[in-house]
C-alpha cells in the first residue's frame, strides 16, 4: 500500500514544510520591523510578507484535498508532478510578493491552472471509479505515453 501513496505523501510534506518557511519568513518581518502580533499593518513589506503567507494558507487545504483525490483516484505520479509544480509556483508567488505586489500575479496564475488540473484529475478519476469500478484499463492506457520506464 505504501508504495502506491509514497509520492503524494511525499509532496504534502514537502508543501508542509513549504507552509512553515512562509510563516517563518513572516516571524523574520516582524522582528525586521519591529511589528509585534496581533498587528498585522504596517511597514509595506510586512504587509506584503504577511499577506503572500495567508493567501498560501488559505489555498493549502484545497491544495492537499485535490493532491490526495487525483492521486488515489487519477493517477499518482501525475498528480505528485503537478504538485510539485504547484509548490514551485507557490513559492514563486511568495517570493514575488515580497518584493511587490505585481511579482505575484504571474505565478499566481500558474498555480490556479495547476489546482483546476488536479481538480480536474480528481474528477476523471472519480468519475472512473463509479462508471466502470471494476475496469482501470481506460486509466493506464490514458497515462501511458506519461509515463517513462521506473520514473514513477
């Protein structure tokens, strides 16, 4: 069983480690700024620190559902490739968004295309699932031309 979830597991810790730096990055604005909590104004680049970490926070939980669902359902080492790439993309806006507010926009974009991807993975897979339940030739002759000999 563990080698059919070892890469889904593997970017959700990789994306919880990803949440951490972001609120560590946020504790180290604070201190730069002498900003103390609850306070979330003031200098504009802890302003902008802050709010590029919440808006990570608010999307994690999507992120993750969709993550597990289209890898279980879909196909896992598709799923944990997009996740990657949605990670990369997240610290991209983070990054981004640090500096100004417009360095957000590109990657944030990118990772909005990535979660409808996964959410669309996560709907063919189920959709699968309750249509031919018994039958998972359709699946592996979709991900075929994907995958590459021991890659995944």
């Amino acid at each position: 069983m563990r080698d059919q979830i070892d890469l889904l597991a593997t970017v959700t810790v990789l994306g919880v480690l990803e949440q951490a730096y972001f609120a560590m990055q946020v504790i180290y604005a604070r201190r730069k700024y002498k900003i103390s909590p609850p306070e979330t104004t003031g200098h504009p680049e802890f302003e902008r620190t802050f709010r590029a970490q919440a808006n990570c926070s608010e999307y994690f939980p999507i992120f993750i559902s969709l993550l597990w669902v289209a890898g279980i359902f879909f196909h896992q080492g598709v799923t944990a490739a997009c996740g990657l790439l949605y990670l990369y993309t997240r610290l991209r806006y983070f990054q981004g968004y640090a500096v100004t507010a417009q360095g957000r926009l590109g990657p944030l974009y990118a990772s909005a295309w990535l979660l409808w991807l996964l959410l669309g993975l996560a709907l063919a897979g189920l959709l699968a699932h309750f249509l031919w339940p018994s039958s998972s030739t359709w699946m592996a002759a979709l991900v075929w031309p994907l995958q590459l000999p021991g890659a995944w």
